[in-house]
C-alpha cells in the first residue's frame, strides 16, 4: 500500500498567489497623546480573513523566513496540501472553521488509506504546527488541535544488520563507490541526505574525519571514520577522473551527477536484492551503527553528538536494540555463576 496521500489536481490549493501587503507594512507609525502608535491597528483589526490556501502560503513564508532546511519545507507542503484538500471536500475554506472533529476524521482517513503509523504521524505533526501557527498569528481564537491526541505509534524494535549481512552487501557490490558508501554508512552513521550533500573537501583522509555541513536542524557536526572505511574510499578515488574539494563526494554511475536521495536508495535496495539481504536502506545502516557502537561499549552521550540527535528519546529506541546482549552477558558474567561457580555445577 502507498504511504503517500495526495489530492487530485482538482482540489489542490494554488498556495502561490498570496502577497504581502508592502504598502501597509510601510505605513508609518506615529505616537499619540494616548501612548498608542497612530497608524498601528490592533491585532483583530489588522488581521482581514485569510483563505486557508493562503494561511498555508503564510505558514510556508515564516518556515523560510526562520530558515528551516528546504527538507523540513518540503515536508510541511507535502503534508499540509491533502490535508487543506480534504477540508475543502467538506466545505472548510477558513482556517476558523476547521475543528477538532475536521482533524480526527482526516486522521482516520489515512488510516483506513493503510498508510503505516510513522506516515499518519507526520500528517497529525505538520498540522499540529500549521495550528500553533494560526493561533499565534491571530487568524484563528482557539487552536483546533489541542483536544486532538497524538495518533499512537507501534514500539516495534526495527531490523538492523549483523556482521554476515554486511559481508554479503561487500561481496555484492560490483563498484568502489558501493563498497565505499556501505562502510561510510556504517561509520559514520549519518543520514542518507548527509551523505548525499559531501563534498569531496568534507573528508579528510589523513585525520579519518568527515565535516557534516547543516545536518539536520542546520547543524555543523564532525564524525569519523576507520581505516577499513578510509582504504576504500580511497580505492574509489581511483576510479575518479580527477578531485576537486567542491566536487560531490558521490556521484551517480548513470549521469556522472551528483548522487541523489532517492538514487543513494535504489543503489542499496538493489544491492541488498543482490545479496540476498533484506530492509537494506539508509536507515537500517543507520541503526546498525548505533547498535554496533553501544555493543562495542560507546557512551551513549557521545553517540548522541556524533550521530547529531537533539535528544537521546530516538538513540533510547537504539538502545532496545542491544536488550538482547544483556541475558547473554549475565550468561557470562553473572555475579553469582561467574564468582562462585562450584553452585552452578549442582
């Protein structure tokens, strides 16, 4: 089943036609006896009722004002367009008649669509903020979302590779670069938009560490990588014609430009049909370098930096992962089996 809800053409919203009133944004401001600004309206009388499709424009112009990354844009307009389509199939063209029955039953509709929870999430997220944003602009009284839960997301302990899988992945790979992006990955952790963005300057081989320019959240971060990593990477410098440091790092096969998101995840998902092994994607890899890094006896608080978490609830979910190495670590190291082993034998 698609994760993806997309309106017809028919009910999109045209979100470019709004303007700013420049000219009232001039207008000067002037203090009077009363120690108001002559000129300066309140808030209610400034504010004429805007179309929702406009509210969204509003909404997407303060996201790039505040420079949020082009992704996170991306991933408002994607959410927030079927969601301004549904309401106008019911009628709802302004942002004060949306209610918090509008949203649940939007909300079940991507259910019953079969969209998974991470999916249904989102949509409840970007309108979560889209909400917030019509509050503290004033174009609406009451915030429609605030007696709306949150859809529930299943816990399930995601997939990661073991050692066998990954030496099946390196096995299968028929270029330099593949081998090279698989342990990059598996390194470095990063995700697949971070990779995609290197430039060949971001690396420096001789110190084994890589510059992260704007992760996520505009973040800079420096991560490293071992020599296994550095050895093949340089083995596909070799299969390069020439490196310049504002050259992408990767490039793809079939246009010789850089590699994309989407064509860094066909590359793995063929890979793994090669080889044989199975929820071969960025982010597999990406959990996989946790996990392998918390087994190895990685502090979790340096983890969290170098793989550029905000917060340790997501790196938490990574350390559910590792339960399974702690009944066969007791096994091994128990108090009483490993200090007193004659009581064991009886």
């Amino acid at each position: 089943m698609n994760d993806h809800f997309e309106p017809s053409s028919a009910n999109r919203m045209n979100t470019q036609h709004f303007q700013i009133d420049l000219a009232r944004e001039r207008a000067p401001l002037v203090p009077d006896l009363s120690g108001r600004w002559r000129g300066q309206q309140t808030r209610a009388a400034q504010s004429m009722p805007l179309h929702i499709s406009q509210a969204m424009a509003t909404f997407l112009l303060d996201a790039q004002a505040r420079r949020l990354t082009a992704s996170t844009l991306s991933f408002y307009r994607y959410q927030l367009q079927p969601f301004i389509a549904f309401l106008a199939e019911h009628d709802v063209v302004w942002p004060e008649h949306i209610t918090p029955h509008h949203i649940r039953a939007y909300l079940v509709v991507l259910q019953r669509r079969g969209l998974k929870d991470n999916s249904v999430h989102a949509a409840a997220r970007a309108i979560r903020r889209f909400c917030r944003f019509l509050v503290v602009e004033g174009l609406i009284p009451i915030n429609p979302m605030q007696n709306v839960e949150m859809p529930r997301r299943a816990k399930h302990i995601l997939p990661a590779l073991d050692a066998s899988d990954v030496e099946k992945l390196l096995q299968a790979c028929t270029h330099a670069r593949d081998g090279a992006i698989v342990l990059f990955l598996l390194d470095t952790g990063c995700r697949a938009s971070e990779l995609t963005n290197l430039n060949v300057g971001d690396v420096n081989i001789d110190a084994d560490s890589v510059l992260i320019r704007e992760g996520k959240g505009r973040k800079d971060r420096e991560v490293f990588i071992g020599r296994a990593t550095a050895r093949q990477l340089v083995r596909y410098y070799r299969e390069r014609d020439q490196l310049v440091a504002d050259d992408p790092l990767w490039l793809s096969l079939t246009t010789g430009e850089r590699l994309t998101n989407s064509g860094l995840q066909l590359m793995l998902r063929r890979l793994g049909s090669r080889a044989g092994v199975p929820h071969c994607h960025p982010h597999t890899f990406r959990r996989t370098c946790a996990l392998w890094s918390l087994r190895a006896g990685m502090d979790i608080y340096r983890l969290q930096k170098l793989m550029g978490h905000s917060d340790l609830t997501m790196l938490q979910r990574y350390l559910a992962l590792a339960s399974e190495d702690l009944k066969e670590a007791h096994r091994k190291h128990g108090a009483v089996d490993s200090t007193l082993p004659r009581l064991k034998r009886h």
